[in-house]
C-alpha cells in the first residue's frame, strides 16, 4: 500500500470531479474518521485509517486488496474508474441518467445507452459529463460519460448513443477474476 | 587353614584391583554402539559431587565405560589377523554438519523466468532425423555443421533484399550475433548472482524506427543536457516527461530522490483538499457548451410552460396586433389586413 504521487493523486483526483464534482471533498473529509487512497499495484484503493493500520500487519506480497478499489492507474498514467467505485460515486453524482426496464439489460451486458433506452436525464448535463446511469426505481447500475447534452438528446434519433457506457455491475460476474 | 586364607587375601586383592564388570544402576543407560556413546540420564549424587568432584566423576566414567563395552562385547566378534574385533552397527544419533548448509545456486534471469511460469526443461534427443538428407544429425558438433554445409549449398536470395547479398556471409553474422547476445546474458546474469551493478547502456543507436517511448526518453535527456540542466527549457504545450523503468536514471542532474515519508493523516487530508480547491479552481468558470445548453433549455423549458398556460378554447385574441408573447394563439398571426401601423409590432415571429 503505497502513498499516490502527486500527479497521480492530481489524475485521480480530475477523473474522480468529473463524475462527483466538488463532492469529492466530501469523500475526504468525511466526519465518521479518516479516509484516505492508497495504490497498490497500480490500482486505487479508497481505505479508511483505521483499517489501513490493520492493513499493514500483513506482509505486503500476501495482502491482495484492502479497502474499496475505485480503479486502476493504466500503462499510459491514465486512471480508469472501476464498477466498485459505484457505492460512493452514486449518492454525490450530480448528474444521472435514468434507463427504462428494457433497456436495462442491453447496459448490464456492457452496451452504450441509445436514445430509445433513456428514460429521464439531469437537466443541463452537458457534453461528456460524467453519469451515473440508474434504473428507473432509482437502483445505481453503472456509471459513463453523456455524449449529447439534455438539449441535444430531445432531438436526436432513437438509435443515437446518449451515454457512453464505461462501467456496470454486470462486471461484477463479467470480469469477475479482474476486479479487486 | 593358613594357607587358605593366604589365597583368599590374594583373591581380594585381586578383586580390589580390577573392579567389578557389572555395574548398578538405577536407570537403564541409552546406547548408540555406532558412534560408541552411551547417555546417561541418572541423576547426580550432588552431595559427592560437591564433596569429592574428581573421584566421584571419575568412578562414574568408569562405570559407564565398563556398561559401554559390555554392550560392545555383546555383539559379534570376529578374528582378524590375531586380533578380536566387532563390526559396529549404523549409528543412530544424527550429528550436526561442521560447515554450513551450501547457499542453492543463484538463478539465471531465465531460470527465474521458467520457474514462475512453469515452464519444465524437455530433454532433447541428442540426433534427430533429417528428411533431406535421410540420416541422423547430432543437435550440435562438427557432424552437424557438416550437414548444415551439405544441405545449403545454396541459399536462395530472397526477393526484398539487395541481389548481390552474400547470404552466407548474412547467416554467419546472424549466428555470431546471437553467441554475443549469449555471453552478454551470461555476463548479465554472473554480474546480477554477484549483485554487481553494471552500467545502464544508453540509448540503442542503430535501429532506425524508434519506438514512441525511445523517442520521448531522448528527448527528456536531450532536453537535460544543458548546463543548466535543463533548467530554462522551454516545454511544448502537451509535452510529457519520458517515465519507466530507468529512464530516471539516464536523465543528467536527477538524483534519485529518497522516498517521502508517509504524511500523517491529518497533513494527508489538508493536502489533498488543497489539491482538490487547485483542481476545482482551475476548471473554466465559463463553458461555453454548458453555457449554449443552458440558455437553449431555458427557452424551451419557458416555451413548454407557455404551451401548458395557454388554452385552446380561449385563443381568441383581443384586439388585432395587440396580442403579447403569453396569450397567443396557435393560429398562424395575420397582418394588419391592409391597416398599415408601422410602430405597432405584429405579434408572432417575424415571417419574410
């Protein structure tokens, strides 16, 4: 469990406000105690202090994971966000998309979100403003990134992508053996 | 009577002299014939032993001497060249080595490599079949090299190369490059068992297509190699500095900068939220796209209120070219039939 550099935590930290905004203070300065990020094998873990100290008892070759993975760093320096990142980007993310029941399935099997699935966007989401994608019962499934702002979506043809997928539970059984 | 006493005297002189054979003893004694050592685990008599220590530890050598080669004596005794002996058993009692466990072989990297891997060692057959030549040609050795030169009597040129090539010349080199690459690695590998450290060696000079990331390392040492150490370069816009494994190290002027401590968790967390402001300030206060959105979704959303005020029945228009923008009707607007009133505005979007 390695201290983020600065330009990592710098990345981290870009990627993070584009889907929570200024919410990511929140996730920081939490009151319920400290809570910190800690890379381990290129890969970002958000982690409280306390577990952290009970963390370090174990040898570092034999500890595979401690804390919340929210993603990994990739071979370009670039941070990915991953679908474990969810339970804390869901409830601080400004701006949602809600799909409709049938289009729900399409997401889950990793598929962009087409005009004809949307069921109720934020307004004013602009341009490739990170999302968090909801089902219509307001259940997080997944997070992506708008490719229309709300204006341009009521005017676009059913089979136009409105919101680039990047990341949904279905992973959780998808890329089961990948996600720590 | 005299006499028989006299002899009974010399009979316990005798008996003085040699002590007895047998030996009593409380508990049994552990024996290991092989190594001759017999243990004893009896206590000691500690007041003798405080009192009178020679004697007593004397007299108990003794006796556990005269245990030892009875057992000895037990065992069967053969006769070689005039003289008794015993064929000792295996000894049982396991000795400690005098030196040290040898330290194992260190790995060559490839070694290392095939064992996370799994990788198994095939043994290879030492001859193997040659279909052109239709015998059987060792792996390696002079037989071998003559059947290489039997079978390429001649080596096609192949067409992307120059014509006038000497192909043989071109295989030789080949092969003495891969023997230098060899002893490289094999010099590599005794430098790294030795934990010698070996000069990093530069940049690679000869290959024409640089990759992406030699590139970008030449260009950070490039852009270093001043004598300010690169101090007052100028950067392009998007410039990135080269990272990876080493290229630190090539870079003039870096020292390798020791690790930072990890902060405590209070410093932690001012840091990054002064990372986060710094981030968060520096985002444009202006979006021009989100700015375009907004004003767009005003209108509509100001435009669909409207739609919703008004009522279809009630779209008469009170007087004509006095209608405003909240009681229009979805009739198209007409003009003033034939009234011209220049400085009344018609309501409506203006129509050409």
């Amino acid at each position: 469990m390695k201290v983020l550099s600065e330009d990592r935590t710098r990345i981290l930290f870009e990627k993070l406000t584009k889907y929570i905004g200024v919410n990511v203070k929140l996730l920081i300065d939490r009151p319920d105690g400290t809570y910190c990020f800690r890379e381990k094998k290129d890969r970002v873990y958000y982690i409280s202090e306390k577990l952290l100290h009970l963390a370090q008892t174990v040898k570092p070759d034999n500890l595979v994971s401690a804390g919340t993975c929210f993603g990994k760093f990739t071979k370009t320096n670039k941070f990915r966000l991953h679908i474990t990142a969810l339970t804390y980007i869901s409830p601080y993310a400004p701006f949602k998309v809600w799909v409709k029941p049938s289009a729900e399935q399409q997401f889950l099997y990793g598929h962009h979100i087409i005009k004809s699935g949307l069921g109720r966007i934020t307004e004013n989401t602009p341009k490739h403003q990170g999302v968090v994608v909801l089902t219509m019962s307001d259940i997080p499934i997944g997070f992506g990134v708008a490719s229309r702002t709300t204006a341009e979506c009521r005017h676009a043809d059913p089979l136009a992508t409105i919101v680039f997928h990047q990341a949904d539970v279905g992973e959780y059984i998808r890329s089961e053996d990948t996600l720590t | 009577m005299d006499i028989v006493n006299e002899i009974l005297e010399r009979e316990q002189k005798k008996a003085d002299k040699y002590k007895p054979i047998t030996v009593e003893k409380h508990l049994e004694l552990e024996f290991d014939l092989g190594s001759l050592l017999a243990s004893d685990t009896n206590d000691l008599d500690i007041k003798t032993l405080k009192t009178n220590k020679d004697s007593y530890l004397l007299a108990l050598t003794r006796d556990n001497a005269q245990l030892l080669l009875n057992k000895v004596w037990e065992l069967p005794t053969e006769r070689i060249e005039e003289a008794i002996v015993v064929r000792l058993p295996q000894p049982t009692t396991i000795l400690p080595r005098a030196k040290p466990v040898p330290v194992p072989k260190p790995l060559t990297k490839w070694q290392e490599f095939a064992k996370a891997k799994g990788i198994n060692k095939k043994k290879k057959d030492k001859l193997q079949w040659d279909e052109q030549l239709q015998k059987w040609v060792p792996l390696y050795g002079f037989k071998k090299t003559a059947a290489e030169k039997e079978k390429n009597w001649l080596i096609e040129v192949p067409q992307n190369l120059d014509p006038m090539t000497d192909m043989y010349e071109k295989k030789a080199g080949e092969k003495s490059e891969k023997v230098a690459k060899n002893e490289l690695q094999r010099l590599k590998n005794l430098a790294r068992a030795k934990k010698v450290k070996i000069p990093r060696v530069g940049l690679p000079v000869t290959s024409d297509k640089a990759s992406a990331t030699q590139l970008s390392t030449a260009a950070s040492v490039a852009k270093a190699s001043t004598a300010s150490l690169g101090k007052f370069q100028d950067k392009l816009p998007k410039e990135k500095e080269a990272r990876g494994k080493g290229v630190h190290e090539l870079i003039p002027g870096k020292e390798r900068k020791r690790k930072a401590p990890i902060p405590t968790p209070a410093a932690e967390k001012e840091y990054n939220l002064n990372l986060l402001d710094n981030i968060l300030s520096k985002r444009p206060k202006i979006d021009m796209d989100k700015a375009v959105a907004k004003s767009i979704n005003e209108e509509e959303v100001k435009r669909s209120h409207e739609k919703k005020n008004m009522k279809p029945g009630l779209g008469k228009r009170k007087t004509q070219g006095k209608g405003n923008a909240t009681n229009f009707s979805a009739k198209k607007p007409k003009a003033g039939k034939g009234k011209r009133a220049p400085n009344k505005k018609s309501t409506g979007r203006k129509r050409r």
